[in-house]
C-alpha cells in the first residue's frame, strides 16, 4: 500500500525504529531480520531524505527531523486505533471490548468502584484497564491511548469533546478524636492544624484544592505530602492533622475508618468533575453506552447519599 509514493508499511518499521533507537531491539518486535529492518531504515531515509536515526558511538539517535515526525506519527496510530474501535453496534451482553479509563484513585473509590459492580451484571465479558492521571494525561487523550478521561473541567483539554458528569464539594476531614473535629471549625483552627496534601503526577502538578488555595491565598502548615487522594483517610488517624478531602471520598472513607468531616471554614467552589473522550470518537456507540451508565451510578449513588443525609 503506497500513499504518495511511500509504503505506508514503513511508519510501522519507523515508529518502532524511534521507539528503540536500535535495529536489533525494532527486528525483534517487529518479528523480522535484522537485515530487512536496515532496508526499511534505508527506504525511510531516501523518501525524508534524512538520516531518521544517526549513529553516535554506539547508539543511534534520532534526528531533528525524526523527533518532529515522531508525535504525527502518534497521532496518526492513535487515529486508526480510534478508528478500529468503534462498531455501528454495541451489545454490553455480549461484549468483550477492553476500555481504558483515565481517572484519579478519588474517582476510582467514590464512582468506578460501583460501577464496576454493577456492570458484572450487565456486561460481564467486558474488560477495564485503569490508568492513575498523571503529567501524561492529556497527551495519551491527544494520542487515542486512553478510551475515557475522567477530570477537573479546569483540567480539561479544549481540544476534545466534554461531557459533565458530576459536581463535587471538598470538606475538611481528620480522625474522629481529633478535637478540631468536635464541632463547626474556625478559620484558626484550620490554619493552626498541621495539613496532608495531595499533588498530582512527577511535575507536582496542584490538585484542584490545592490550585484554589494558591490562588486566594490561604496558607496551611502542611507536614505530608502525598501523590494519591486516597492515602490520605490512613494518614489522618490517631494525629491532629487535616486534610481537605472531596465530600464522596470522605464519606465513603467514613465507612471503614474512625474520621469524621465538616464544612470547610472558607468558600471552596464546586469542582465540576468532567468526561473526556477523543473527537473521533464521539460516534462510538461502546463509549456513548459506559458514559450512560456512569451517569446513572452517580445519580443512583448521589440520591442514596441524599436519602441518608
């Protein structure tokens, strides 16, 4: 198959090319000869008309040219698997498509983990992969790796279709004996505690608290840092720190652990927690069926928190 003159066979051989930087490691994942990965490597220089990987020592690296193909080549794989993916019919019965859901372990805990109940029931041949957000999130969205992006509408990308899924309040939260806990808190007694916070991903990226207090200007004293919300409910028994904590993984924390929650002593917006999914796949009859369901969980779960309240 050839598109403007180019074997469109040798993206895949160039892809893997760039990946490993390296002939021997590209034939063996490719599962050809060495010899016929430096044909492909030699084509693909005569048609750039670029060296692609150049030698140095022992190694190969990739040109200027190279490293800018590299990103559409991303792309443009994660188009055609976008692309497979989606069928005109979906049977949730009967399926047994694998999903990869991009969220934070506060999501996981507070929605997924019902979800996934229930849909033992409803679609059990179906498979879920996932993935923590991170410094990478809104690339692997941009690059079709993830099926699902579940994130802060602050956080999301401009790009891609955004569907509103649920709003989130944060509360303060620390062990039940905790005496700042006994009653309504004060402002002081918030800024007097000793504090657990939580940032997101190699690059300490602010998680939506975390932004919201930067940006007013409320400092707190904070002696732990954590890179997963839901490290924080152990971390706060038997000591007299606080944490702010979304309201849904508090009370689902309450369940288990001796903590407790209260109002904030400050306004806090309301998070609007948003799902994402690729602009090529807005179609996708299989992702249109999940955002259904995961609309209805947390309808059926907000109504029993309501009922209890």
């Amino acid at each position: 198959m050839r598109f403007r003159g180019l074997d469109l066979n040798l993206l895949i051989a160039l892809d893997v090319l760039l990946e490993e930087q390296s002939v021997s490691r590209a034939a063996t994942r490719l599962h050809l000869s060495q010899p016929a990965v430096s044909a492909a490597l030699r084509r693909l220089r005569t048609f750039f008309g670029d060296p692609i990987l150049a030698i140095d020592g022992k190694r190969m690296t990739p040109t200027a040219h190279a490293l800018r193909l590299r990103p559409l080549l991303k792309e443009l794989f994660g188009d055609v698997d976008a692309m497979l993916s989606i069928s005109p019919h979906f049977d949730p019965a009967t399926s047994t498509r694998r999903f990869r859901i991009c969220a934070s372990d506060f999501v996981f805990s507070a929605i997924l983990y019902d979800l996934f109940q229930q849909l033992e029931v409803v679609a059990p041949s179906l498979q879920f992969e996932i993935v923590q957000t991170s410094d990478e999130t809104l690339r692997m969205l941009e690059l079709g790796e993830i099926d699902l992006l579940i994130i802060p509408e602050t956080n999301a990308s401009h790009d891609h279709p955004s569907e509103f899924l649920f709003a989130e309040r944060h509360v303060v939260a620390g062990w039940r004996d905790n005496p700042v806990m006994a009653g309504p808190m004060t402002a002081a007694q918030f800024a007097d505690a000793g504090h657990i916070s939580v940032q997101i991903g190699r690059l300490s990226r602010a998680s939506f608290a975390e932004s919201h207090l930067r940006a007013v200007g409320i400092e707190r004293k904070v002696e732990l840092l954590v890179t997963a919300f839901g490290l924080v409910p152990d971390l706060l028994l038997n000591t007299g720190r606080l944490a702010i904590m979304h309201e849904r993984l508090a009370r689902h924390a309450a369940k288990s652990l001796p903590i407790t929650y209260r109002d904030l002593p400050f306004e806090m917006p309301i998070m609007r927690e948003v799902v994402q999914y690729h602009r090529t796949r807005a179609d996708d009859s299989g992702l249109r069926w999940l955002i259904d369901e995961l609309s209805r969980v947390i309808a059926a779960a907000d109504a029993r928190a309501l009922a209890l309240a």
